[in-house]
C-alpha cells in the first residue's frame, strides 16, 4: 500500500457495492427509516454510516483496513505509529495526558491549554505546574513557553513525568519545540504537543516545525480543523519510545465504541488528499492568509500579526496561515467584531476575544470570500470606531493554583454569587468559547481581576461556559 490508497475508503465503497442486507445498528438502515435524514444527508451518506463489522474491522481493536489507514496516516505524518479518534482532539489531549501521567504524578504544562488538558487532570488525577506562558502587552494574548521558565520548572520538579506544550497556540504563536524536546528527554520526561491547529505543519513547505520532526513522544492532531477531515475526526500520533498497545487502552477508557464511519473515512482520504496535494494546498492558504493580512493592515485601526512577534524566547516561529487579527484600536472588543461580522455581514469567523478575532484561512476559501472580509472590516471601522482607552487589555490572567483540579473538582462545595466569591477556591470552570481555554478552572482562586474580566467578557458578549449555573450569575466554591 502507498499513499494514493484508502484502505477503509476502499473498504467501504466495496461494503456498499455488495448490497448487503442489514440486520445490524444504525436503525435508519441507510436512510430508509427516516426520509427528512436522508433528503438532508444524502443516500451514498448514510449507506456508509455502517456498524463496525469484520469488513470494515473495528476501531478498537483494529486488524485489517482501519489498521493499514493509521499505518499509513503515521507513514504521511512521520510518526512510528498513529491512532484514529473520534470523541474530537479532547479525546486525543486526554489520552496523552492520561497514558503519560499517573494520579499524583506532576505534568509540566502553560495554564493556557485548552479545557480538554485540565479536564485530563481531573480525569488522572495528574498534578499540573504551569509554566509561565509570558504576555504580549499590546496584543492582550499569552504566549509560548521560553526554555529558561522550563529550565527553571525542571529544576523544581525533577519528579514530573511530562511537559505539554501547544504548538501552535490558536493565534498561530510557536514554542521552540526542539529544544523542549532536547530539554525533557534529557530529564526522562516524555513531550506531548496539543498540535490541534498544526494539521498543516507536516505538509506544507517552510511551515514551524512538527511535532512529530522535533522528536515529540506525543501529538493531537486535529485533522478536522485545516486537514479537510469531518468536524471531530482527529488523530494521535506516537513516537517510537511510547507503548502503543497501551495508549489504545487508555484511549478506549474515553472513546466511543460505536466509532462513526463517516468519521474515520473522512480520515483516511483527508490523510491521503494532504499526502498527495498537501504542498500545494497549504501553498495557496498561505498566500491568501499573506495577503489578507497584508490588505487588512492597510485599512488602519486593525493589527493583523505575524512573524514580527519572533522574539527567540516565548515566541519561536509563527504559523503564518492564521489571520489572527486585534481590533483594540477601533475601540472595539473581538468578540464585538464577531458579532457585527455574523449578524450584518454574514460573515463567521472563528472566534472573538477581548482583543482579537481569528479568521480561519484554507485552500478551500475563494479570494472573493477573502476581499468581503477586508470590505466589512472596512466597514466597522467607518460606521463603529470609537475611544479604545477604556478597553481591557489582556486575554490571560495568571493562575494561583491552591489545589489539584481533581480535588477540588470532587470534593464537597456550596454554591455562592460570583461577585462575592473573591478569595475563595473555585470547584469549576469559567471559559469563553472558543477557543475553551479557561479563564477559571477548578482548584485555583477566586480573584478580583478573574471576577472584573468575567464581567467584562459578558458585556462584550463573550460566550461564557463550564458552571452549573449556565447564566455565570453563581459559582461552586470549595468548603472550607
């Protein structure tokens, strides 16, 4: 097999040649029980929404065409071996977590992870140390990790199994992940990297480096964000010095056993699109990226970063297909450009912050999508700048972690209004989503700058998650 196959592809379009009768799940038997279904989804879909069989093999114990797929996944990414998730990059995130650290075992970690790394936490028991991520004060984001605050964390604890790092960062902002590697494998610590937005890295031409190239034990990879997969098809991919036969088992402690075939096909042909035209793919998203950025900067108001925020320190390379843009000298929140772009422009981006918004560019967008992009941009600009001197200026409040978050997450807790709650330890998580990085997680506390930023965010109409009470009015707090 080479990278032009698509085992489970193949596998599935001679399932469907054979007009086999069913008398196995998914009940809609194609699509004929349900005909708004299949009117909306399309037959040749939903004839491929099998069960897992022996024709297909089985995602939990695969021993045939799902099988070769990864093996040729790991092959086109260059890892040793490579697993096919399903449950989303959380899946991915967790089973790193979970297969690296044991409960009581530290992991040396940026408290900006995304949700998924702290709920690993909760899930193993693992106890985290952050590592400083550093701000840059005009922009209002976190950044990479430097290798001196590693350095330093090392020194401090000798004992942890792990350092995860994100590379890249939703804005695009990259670590010096060879050194990190270099770094953690001389102190025996394994490196796991949440790639879930560096697909591309492995394809493209003078793209960051890889997680998989620098040496990483470890990567999610989220195949569905700009590798052309189905949303919630993801990958994990593994180093030689990882045992795989275990990682499969702590993957399945969280990962459906009623794997979607429409998932792990959209894999394995996404792998094979990106093997056989991934250079000129990420080509053509880089190019209208650059020149998104290059028109959106010259409208004024609007900061449309890249590759000047290289420092050699928390700031290693930058993925240069994000058009990460911040809107602060407008006047405007991100989040408030969010708004105004979907609600009168018809325009979705990715998401808004305080300060930013996130444009997601692929080779599938069209250069006239790009150029009503730049126009309503202009737009905003014309019809809704104002004085930007009251606006909050950062995205990334350091933590004081009093607790793990499995204890605090489990433990006993009253219910109290956040407005009051200053001082005390939260037993749950505050976040805006996107991007899902916490702005509060369970066992840190309770300050007046995290309780003024919640807030604000609500104000500006962030989406805020992750409390019981889903109107972040109250919080759980920690007895005692």
């Amino acid at each position: 097999m080479n990278q032009s196959n698509a085992p489970l592809y193949e596998a599935l379009e001679k399932h469907r040649a054979e007009r086999i009768v069913h008398f196995d799940v998914p009940g809609h038997k194609g699509g004929r029980g349900n005909k708004e279904l299949t009117d909306f989804l399309g037959e040749k879909c939903l004839k491929a929404d099998v069960n897992s069989m022996k024709s297909v093999d089985n995602l939990n114990h695969p021993v045939s065409v799902i099988k070769d797929a990864q093996q040729l996944a790991a092959e086109a990414f260059g890892a040793h071996s490579c697993f096919f998730i399903v449950n989303g990059t959380t899946s991915a995130v967790q089973a790193m977590v979970m297969s690296a650290c044991k409960a009581g075992e530290k992991i040396l970690m940026p408290r900006n992870v995304h949700i998924s790394a702290i709920n690993a936490l909760i899930l193993s028991g693992a106890i985290p140390v952050y590592i400083d991520p550093g701000i840059n004060n005009r922009l209002g984001i976190a950044l990479g990790m430097s290798i001196a605050d590693i350095k330093k964390g090392i020194e401090e604890h000798p004992d942890a199994k792990a350092i995860l790092v994100n590379n890249p960062t939703y804005y695009g902002i990259c670590s010096n992940l060879k050194e990190i590697v270099e770094l953690a494998h001389s102190h025996n610590m394994l490196v796991l990297v949440d790639e879930a937005h560096g697909t591309h890295f492995y394809f493209g031409e003078n793209m960051p480096v890889s997680a998989m190239k620098a040496g990483a034990d470890m990567a999610a990879v989220s195949m569905h964000k700009t590798g052309g997969s189905l949303t919630q098809s993801s990958l994990l991919l593994c180093g030689e010095n990882v045992n795989c036969d275990y990682v499969r088992q702590i993957i399945g402690l969280t990962q459906t056993t009623s794997a979607s075939y429409l998932l792990l096909t959209s894999l394995d042909l996404a792998r094979k699109n990106l093997s056989l035209n991934g250079k000129e793919i990420i080509k053509k998203t880089v190019e209208l990226a650059e020149y998104a950025r290059k028109e959106i900067n010259s409208l004024g108001g609007y900061y449309a970063f890249s590759s000047e925020l290289v420092n050699n320190e928390n700031v290693c390379n930058f993925d240069v297909t994000k058009l990460s843009i911040n809107t602060r000298d407008i006047g405007l929140a991100g989040i408030e450009v969010y708004d105004i772009l979907s609600e009168d422009y018809g325009i979705q981006v990715e998401f808004g912050d305080l300060g930013n918004i996130l444009a997601v560019v692929t080779a599938g967008d069209r250069a006239m999508e790009i150029e009503r992009l730049i126009s309503a941009l202009y737009e905003i600009k014309r019809l809704y700048a104002k004085d930007p001197s009251n606006m909050y200026d950062h995205n990334y409040i350091k933590p004081d972690l009093v607790c793990t978050p499995q204890k605090a997450f489990f433990c006993d807790k009253k219910i109290m209004s956040l407005k009051d709650s200053k001082g005390k330890v939260s037993g749950e998580f505050v976040m805006a989503y996107p991007p899902g990085i916490p702005i509060l997680a369970p066992g840190e506390r309770i300050t007046g700058e995290i309780i003024d930023y919640i807030a604000y965010a609500k104000d500006k109409g962030s989406l805020l998650m992750g409390p019981q009470d889903m109107k972040v009015e109250n919080i759980l707090v920690v007895e005692g």
